[in-house]
C-alpha cells in the first residue's frame, strides 16, 4: 500500500539546518515507495505568522489559493512529521504558526513522528515533549519512536543525506513504525470508515 506523507519544516531562520533533516525524513519515505512531500514556511505565503486560519474564515472558499491547497494535502496524507528545533524551551512559532492555518478536522486520526534536533548536545528535546501534547490537540497520535539529533551541524548534507550512521538508524525505525502506524489506520479507515 503506497501512503501519503507530510514534513512539517519548524524553521525559517537564516542558514536553517533543518531543511536538510526534513530532506532526509522525505528521501527515506519515498525509499519505501510512498509519496513524502516537505512542508516549508518559507514556501507558503504567510510569512511565518498566524493571520486568519481557514477554520476561522467567514466564506473558505475566498481564502487563498495556498491555504487551500496545503490543506488539501493534510486531509489527503496519511501520516506526518514535524522536524523542530528547540526556540526558548519551547516549539518554534514558524511550525505552530503554519500547523494552526488548518482546521483540527484535517489533521485527525493520522499519525505523526517528532523529530527534534539541536546544534548543542540537547537535541531539542523539550520541544519535542511539547510537540506531543501540541499534535494530540490538532487529533493526531503521535507514534512512541522519535528521533532527537544532538550537535546537527555536518550531519546531513544539503541534499538530504545523513553522514551519522546512529541518527541514521534512528531517523529509520522511526519511518518504519510511522508507516506501520498509517497503514493501519488506512485499512482500518477503509474497513469500518472513522469514528463518530
């Protein structure tokens, strides 16, 4: 079964490393034969900050074209994954700024991976404790496998490719259990629809 996947890029900071980890996330899906598209703040026309969400407008049919269409890709996808920095102890506003343009309807009942990283030896991982209770508000689980990458710098190289054989290793059982996770709740969504 060939599934569909989503990266949320957190950053839209200047010389941004996570670009190349969300590269890496996308290359190791599509390795598996499904369709991984990346999600970049800098690419979507809302400048990094929350203006009026979708779910909010009056007539969702006047909101623009690039608010539609992504939300149309999170309806469709069948799994996601935030790739987040640590701002401040905290989630980066680029990434919960992007995440609350859409309705919690369109994110629920799909899996998703945390994978937090760091160019210090933390590895983002008091972001990634809040990312989880942060994706089960939009409805999402949130699969147990996470990925946190310590000292990211040189890891990855622009095109996606991880040089650490550890974060390597890790980067991929996470994959595999988020696409365990959406294929089953795939055949189970054919089999008997969602719940009520």
């Amino acid at each position: 079964m060939s599934l569909k996947f989503l990266v949320f890029l957190g950053s839209t900071r200047e010389g941004r490393l996570g670009e190349n980890v969300a590269k890496c996330v996308v290359k190791k899906l599509q390795a598996l034969s499904h369709q991984a598209e990346m999600i970049d703040p800098l690419s979507l026309e809302m400048d990094g900050h929350l203006r009026q969400p979708l779910h909010f407008r009056p007539d969702q049919s006047q909101a623009p074209e690039w608010m539609k269409e992504t939300n149309g890709k999170i309806q469709a996808a069948d799994g996601l994954v935030v790739v987040t920095p640590e701002y401040n102890c905290a989630l980066p506003p680029a990434l919960t700024a992007t995440m609350d343009q859409f309705p919690p309807a369109s994110y629920k009942h799909k899996p998703c991976g945390i994978v937090s990283y760091s160019v210090g030896s933390f590895a983002g991982v008091r972001a990634a404790a809040l990312a989880r209770p942060f994706l089960s508000e939009l409805g999402m689980i949130s699969v147990p496998q996470g990925c946190s990458i310590s000292e990211v710098q040189g890891k990855f190289t622009e095109e996606g490719e991880c040089s650490d054989e550890r974060t390597d290793k890790r980067l991929a059982k996470l994959v595999n259990e988020l696409v365990w996770y959406g294929s089953a709740i795939a055949s189970k969504k054919e089999k008997d629809g969602l719940p009520e």
